[in-house]
C-alpha cells in the first residue's frame, strides 16, 4: 500500500481512462468485497487501485473465480488465470460463486459494461433489434440477467458516451434497472439498482423520485451540452451548477502507469 | 470394472445427429476442442448446444453447420471479440437462442441432474429473458415471500468436457479443482458423458489424491485421451490460450470462404491429433504460449 496517495495534488497529465478508473475506484470502500467478468479492464484496474490507496482491505473475487489474487499488472483476460495467480481459495462458480452472490451478505456491489443502457438504468447486452430475428446478436447476459435482480448496487462503466450506447429505450431488458422508472422496481420486490454510469465523458446518476438519469458530474474539459448532444435522450440536471468531476491524484496516475497495467490494457475498451 | 477408453472417433460417434449437447467451454478457457473437431470432421447435424459461456468451439460447430440451437448465458471469445460465424447464424436466423443467465442455466442443469421438474431463482425478475423463454416461469413463493423463477430441468442427451487425467475406468480427475459449472455440474445432468483428458494414468495414480477426483467411473461413458485436446483454449495450468489462433479465426470468421478455409485447413485435413499438432506448430509451440498474459 502507497502512503503517498493521500497528500498527492490532482494530475495534470492524465488520461479519460485514468480518470474513470480513479471515479470506479471511489465507489469502493474498504472492507467491500468485489468481483468482475469478461473483459473488465476499468474494474479490474479501479479494484487494484482502491487497494493499493484508501481500499486496502478491499477483498477481490478476480474473474469469480480467485480470491485475493496477487496479479503482476492487468494481463489481456479478465477472465483467465493469469488474472487469478497467487489466490489465496478457488472459488467454484455453480455451487460457491453464486451462493456468496446471491446471499445478500456480500458482494453488495457490482460493475457492469453494458451495450445499451436506457434513461432508467435497463442494461441490454443480449440483442439490437427483435429478440428471435435479431439485427445484432450480443454476446448475451452471462451474470448480468442476475445481478440486477439480487439486490446489487450497480456501477456501470462506458468508454464510448453515444446516442446508440445511451438510448431511450433499451430494445431488451437483460439486466433489470429500474424498469419504467419511479417504484415500479421497488413494487417488484427488488432491492439495490443502478448507482453511476461512468463515462469517458461525464458521471451521471438517478434522480431518486423519478429514477430518470442525471448529470452527476462532467469531466474537465466536457461540457453539459456536449454530454447531452452525446445522449439518446434528455438527461435530468442536478440542482445547482453541475460540478466537475474531479481528476485523478498524481499518486494514482503514476500507480496505474507504474505498477497496476503498465502494457495499457484499460485503452483497450475505448474505440479508437 | 469396465474398460472405458475409447477413441475420438468412437467417442464422437456417441454424440447423435439432432442431440443437446453440454459442451465445456468458458470463453477462451477449457473447451474439448479435439473431440469439437471430430464431430465436424464426422459431419455432425442439428446439435444443439448448452454452454454456460460460448467461444470458439461453437463458432467453428456454427460454421460448419452443424448447431441449430444454442442454450446459454453467453457467446463471446473475451479479448478477441464476438464469435462472428455464430453470430452470422443466429441473424439470419439458422441458429435460435434460448438465452439465460448464470443463474438459471445452473438452475436448469441443477434440476436435471437431481430428478426435479425444476428449480428456482430469484435472479431475472423484471428482465425481458423470462418472457421469451417457455422454460422460465415466475411463480409464487408457496411460503409467501417475494415470487422466483422456476427453471425447467435440462437433461442434455450428451455432455462433453475435457479434463486433466483419468484412469481406464473413467474415473476423472482435475487440477486444481472444479471452476466451473461446465463440468462441476453439466456431466450429472447429462444421459450421456464423454471425457477427453491430457493423459490416461494408472488408478494408483488416483489413489495418491482422492480429492481432486470430481466424476466417478460410473458416471463416465467414455474416456479418450487427447494431449493438448484444449487448443487452442486454455487449459489452466498446463497451457494458456492460443492468441495468434484465436486471431486468425476472428479475422477469418469474418468471411464465409475464410471460414470454411479455415476449417478445412485445421479440422478437416488433420486425420489424427499429431497432424492437428504438427499443422498448429507442434506441441513445444503450445507450452511457449505461457506467454499469454500480454497477448
């Protein structure tokens, strides 16, 4: 654990990558326990980070499958053992993995990359277009369909802000936000839902009446409009001048650079 | 005690045209490759899979025709992109999904495996999955709290995995442990079991280390062993996956002549797993790709 991360000043040399793995990283406290999936650089970088700043008790379930790993750096698969090296207990999906999940207990939160997300925080990974003749056919719901009925506070993360990932109306449902908004998810006897939606362009939240998506936050350099003009509908605005989001410490950008993904992988998830 | 080893060509021939089959496979980890390519290699029909996540081995059985079904949470080969041939099948409406989440999927292959018509979930509630799904019913809690989902029980007619070692009776062995449900759970639910495994070691061997054993003989109809039958997945921790072929399909499957190149070349033409070996740049090759951490 650096000692260095309380006192650092905020970068000024940092990247939007950084930036949303430093907002992740702050969802967690210390004591949390968190797991990731398939393809989950941002995550896995934001849980490496916390652990290593103001999280170091933070218990990590690296790929749902080992715990308290000791990884070199970020490796290509968040899915595959060099992701799990040195875990202290293997853990087993079918019986294990998902009863410490569904438990309520633990786990509380999770974060979810999602190919659409909608105004009431749905998320659609399964289909564009009708569910049995699809457009396009998503990789479909692995975990997702579950977390966001078992009482999870949901983050999600989003490096490609756009009308076509941030849209109305997700075309399916394979992970239950909250639905049509208001209590409609509460009446369904759900508990938890969608928390933050992490952008390379702002953070946004859920107005708590309404359940609508709003403006938390814009990164430095972003503008309102700019996030508006980049989302399918109309966002919610906070009371007040929106804030900026703030940057990531000179102490976390050298952590990140230096010692937690120095091949870069978290640019992976960004379309270039 | 019964024999069970058998060939890939006989184990393959267990496996009928039209049959569910629970196929191991997670992403890029672990698939029975060796016994995915007999089966197209023998011009398999119909099948219908069941895997917890998809990758490859149901890209190649979908470009060779032979799926026309998938039962699962996901398809997706990870860091080297959606499986397109898959993908391909199931928009131009070849292949039908039936799409569940981890939850579920274990709910049904939990079911058929201990003889229930069902078992429940609470993850779904209030997804779209449970209405396109005649398999999925949310019913009341008969004690009063909050409704579940009822999954029907899934017996697959046929479940395929590969493992680390067995002795000749089909007892099976993994190292470290069971990870995921694919083997954990899909051979009990099952009528049919087929194992290939890195090596076929003498049952003293098994005697050292009773824990690791996790599928008795008696549940095993077939054992076929196949060094290197995971490739070009990973096998944890004997070898990691191909990337370089994983790269070559994504950008092959991308085409239909390219695919079917493509298969010809690595499935097709190779009678045996030394030729497969020899055309993937032999066995030395697939223990240098413990470099994987960065590919």
């Amino acid at each position: 654990m650096s000692s260095a991360w309380q006192d650092s000043p905020p970068a000024d040399d940092y990247t939007v990558d950084e930036l949303m793995i430093s907002v992740l990283a702050s969802t967690l406290s210390d004591g949390d326990q968190a797991c990731n999936g398939m393809a989950s650089f941002l995550p896995v970088a934001a849980f490496m980070l916390a652990q290593r700043t103001h999280a170091p008790n933070l218990v990590w379930l690296a790929g749902a499958a080992g715990l308290s790993p000791r990884p070199a750096k970020v490796p290509a698969s968040t899915l595959e053992a060099p992701l799990w090296r040195d875990s202290v207990m293997y853990v087993e999906q079918y019986g294990d993995f998902w009863t410490y999940a569904l438990n309520g207990r633990w786990l509380e939160k999770f974060c979810v990359g999602a190919a659409q997300l909608d105004r009431y925080g749905n998320a659609n990974n399964s289909v564009i277009g009708d569910f049995h003749a699809p457009k396009v056919r998503l990789p479909g719901t692995a975990g997702l369909g579950d977390m966001g009925s078992i009482g999870k506070r949901l983050y999600f993360w989003n490096p490609n802000h756009s009308p076509r990932s941030l849209v109305p109306k997700v075309d399916f449902v394979s992970c239950a936000g909250y639905l049509g908004g208001g209590d409609e998810r509460a009446r369904l006897g759900l508990e938890g839902g969608p928390e933050l939606v992490i952008t390379n362009l702002a953070v946004l939240d859920f107005e708590p009446e309404s359940k609508h998506m709003r403006i938390r936050s814009v990164h430095p350099g972003v503008t309102v409009e700019q996030v508006q003009e980049a989302t399918g509908f109309e966002l919610l605005l906070p009371d007040g001048e929106v804030p900026e989001t703030p940057r990531p410490t000179q102490e976390q950008v050298r952590l990140i650079r230096e010692e937690i993904d120095p091949d870069g992988m978290r640019k992976r998830e960004f379309r270039r | 005690m019964t024999d069970k080893v058998r060939s890939l060509e006989e184990a393959a021939a267990l496996v009928s045209d039209g049959d569910v089959v629970a196929l191991q496979n997670m992403a890029t980890q672990a698939a029975p490759m060796a016994l995915v390519r007999e089966l197209i290699r023998q011009g398999r029909r119909g099948l219908g899979l069941v895997c917890l996540v998809g990758g490859m081995a149901v890209d190649w059985l979908a470009a060779a025709g032979a799926i026309d079904r998938f039962i699962g949470a996901a398809v997706t080969m990870e860091q080297f992109g959606l499986c397109q041939q898959y993908r391909r099948g199931v928009e131009a409406g070849r292949i039908r999904v039936e799409e569940l989440s981890e939850t579920a999927l274990n709910a049904r292959l939990g079911a058929g495996a201990r003889n229930l018509p069902f078992l429940p979930t609470r993850g779904l509630i209030g997804t779209d999955l449970i209405d396109i799904n005649d398999n999925l019913v949310v019913i009341d809690d008969p004690f009063g709290g909050p409704p579940v989902v009822a999954c029907r029980a899934l017996v697959p007619d046929v479940a395929l995995v590969h493992a680390h070692r067995a002795d000749r009776n089909g007892n099976v062995q993994v190292e470290p442990t069971i990870l995921w449900p694919d083997i954990g759970i899909m051979p009990k639910a099952a009528r049919r079991v087929v194992v290939t495994v890195e090596e076929i070691v003498d049952e003293e061997v098994l005697r050292r280390n009773p824990d690791r054993t996790i599928l008795p003989g008696f549940a095993v109809d077939a054992v076929v062993e196949v060094p290197y039958g995971a490739h070009p997945t990973s096998f944890h921790p004997y070898y990691g996956y191909d990337a370089h072929m994983h790269r070559e399909w994504a950008r092959a499957a991308t085409d239909d002549a390219a695919a079917a190149e493509f298969l010809d070349r690595y499935v097709r033409k190779p009678a045996s797993q030394t030729e497969y070996l020899d055309a993937v740049g032999g066995a030395d090759a697939i223990l240098r790709t413990v470099s994987w951490e960065t590919a």
